[in-house]
C-alpha cells in the first residue's frame, strides 16, 4: 500500500507547467494529501514555444509522383519556410508522364477538412490548385468568403503539362464566377489565360486584353506566365487594373517539367504569406521557381521534377537540370 503511493512521485501537467510531487506519503494519507497538492509542490515554468511560422492553407489534388498537386504546395511551402495546411480535394492515378484518372473527393468532406483547420490554426494565406468538381469549386468558393481579409492565389489548373483535361466547360464557368471575383493573384499561362478570359465569339486577342478581363472579374492582380509561348526567353508579366505593374524575364530552361506552375502559385502563396508586398513577392515566387527548375532532376521515365529544396543540397551534387548556369535577364517594370 505504501508503495502504492511512492509510484505518484512525478507528473507533468502541459499547459504551461511541470509539477513534482515532492515526498511520498503512505496511502492513507494519499486523499487527503491532494486538498494541500498545491502547497506541497515544486513548479517550474516550461520553456517559451518558438513563434509558429506562417501557414498556408492549400486546396489541391493529389500527386503519387511528388512532382504537382498537393505534395508540390507542400514541398514550395515548407522549403520557403511556412507551416503548410492541406485539403485533399481529389485523388489522381499519375505519374511523372501524364495523369491517367481523377476522383473528386466528396464536396461536403472538402468543406470539413477546410472547416476543422480554419477553426483551430490562423491562416496567412490561401493557395488554390485542382478541385476536381463544380461542387468543390462551390464550396471551396463559399469557405474563402467567410476569409475575406486572407489574400487567396488561384493556379487555375485546367490541364497537365502533356494536355490530360482537368476541368470541363461549367467547371471553367464556376471559377470565373465563384472564385476569380475572390482572387488576390490568379496565376495562368498562356493557354489557361485564353480559356479563362476569351469571348464565346472570339478566336483570340492579346494578352493584356485577356489579362485585364480577369481583373474586371474581380482578380485583383493576374501573374500571366510566359511558359507555353515561343520566344528565346520566358516572360511573366504582372496585370492590375492601371495595367502592367511588372515584367520580368528568365532564361528558357531545357526540358519539361511537372509541377511547375504549382511550385510558382505555392511560393507565391508563401512570399505573400511572410508578409512582402504583391510586386516583391512575384519576384521572390519566381526567382526561387527558376531555381527549382534549374535544378530540377526526373525520377522517374517521364518529365523532370523541380527540386524545390535545391538550398539544402551539396554544392558539388549534379543535377539534371543545372546545365543552365545563365542567371534570369532581369526585370522591366
């Protein structure tokens, strides 16, 4: 029986506090003895918590490949040091080549997993990527509506790099009806920006045109990427609503890559996030994406993969991608 209350020797309580039962006491004595705990105790305050880094919340689908989709947001956030949040908005059969098949996770699960979060962890910003459905572009839509004061980056993702559809024609309808109007920074390339913006009627127009419709939209910046367009040199131009606030200009690197837009509306997400100004953030989101896909390695038979923690590497490890050494050409404001 003594033994019994010799085993109560030490307990930690971790709201703050570590507390030690000081002297052991026979049993019957044990109840009693709790009405005192208080004055019988030694207490010491535990240790400060680190301030918690800026989470980013990400709505996108799965990718077994790591290359995109949701394992990319996850990867671009934490490398640029944010706590990265994540719902699962549908599940992918891919690879590094092209995605095969896509299920739309059930729209009431989405709104729960985005629910459970928002209640208990402060959120800097919102990344958006594939939603699978029109049902989760509308409740993904009505979730950020109740977040008005967080900036939201939309990566309006309608197709894999090797063509494979991610959205229909009342999906497309959805975006730019329930959540462009919501946009702080909506992120396309060039065919994205046509399927978005261009007229029933119309066979093409330029792209500040097409730029400026999704900022009358309610967008309240667009970052077009110059990616799919053939010139020597990539250019990714930044629209509001008095027009061009940036232009900046990058060497074209060799090869295709997977996941390379979300790796750019990710780090987007995260230099937002960490509190830079729209202008310094595009500049920082692309500078660090040029630098994933330089060094950007394939792991499987398919498209090579940006290494989005390219800082933490060896300086004398290859790879794949570093055969362009030229630095970016620099910007035109």
């Amino acid at each position: 029986m003594k033994s019994l209350a010799s085993v109560i020797r030490r307990f930690r309580v971790y709201n703050q506090w570590r507390v030690y039962i000081v002297h052991r006491q026979p049993i019957r004595h044990l109840i009693g003895n709790l009405w005192t705990l208080p004055f019988r105790i030694k207490a010491q305050s535990m240790p400060d918590f680190h301030k918690a880094p800026p989470a980013v919340l990400t709505f996108a689908a799965t990718d077994p490949s790591g290359g995109a989709g949701i394992q990319a947001d996850l990867l671009t956030l934490a490398s640029m040091g944010c706590h990265p949040l994540s719902v699962v908005t549908a599940i992918t059969v891919q690879d590094t080549s092209g995605v095969e098949g896509i299920f739309p996770i059930d729209a009431d699960w989405v709104a729960d997993q985005a629910r459970a979060i928002l209640e208990d962890v402060p959120v800097a910003a919102f990344k958006i990527g594939v939603l699978g459905s029109v049902e989760n572009i509308s409740a993904v839509a009505e979730i950020v509506s109740d977040y008005p004061e967080i900036p939201l980056i939309l990566d309006p993702v309608l197709a894999s790099a090797r063509g494979d559809e991610f959205t229909n024609d009342e999906a497309i309808a959805a975006i730019r009806d329930l959540l462009i109007p919501q946009c702080t920074v909506i992120t396309p390339n060039t065919p994205e920006l046509r399927r978005l913006a261009l007229e029933e009627d119309e066979e093409n127009a330029n792209i500040e045109t097409l730029a400026l419709r999704l900022v009358e939209g309610g967008a309240e910046f667009v970052l077009v990427t110059g990616t799919h367009e053939s010139t020597p040199d990539v250019i990714n131009t930044l629209f509001y609503e008095r027009g061009i606030v940036r232009s900046d200009t990058w060497h074209r690197l060799p090869g295709s890559y997977h996941g390379s837009g979300c790796t750019l509306a990710s780090a987007l997400a995260a230099t937002i996030a960490r509190g830079m100004d729209i202008s310094d953030a595009v500049r920082e989101a692309q500078d660090y994406t040029w630098q994933a896909l330089k060094y950007g390695f394939r792991p499987g038979m398919g498209q090579l993969i940006p290494d989005r923690m390219f800082w933490a590497r060896d300086d004398g490890e290859d790879s794949a991608g570093a055969q362009a050494e030229a630095a970016p050409t620099g910007a035109r404001h």
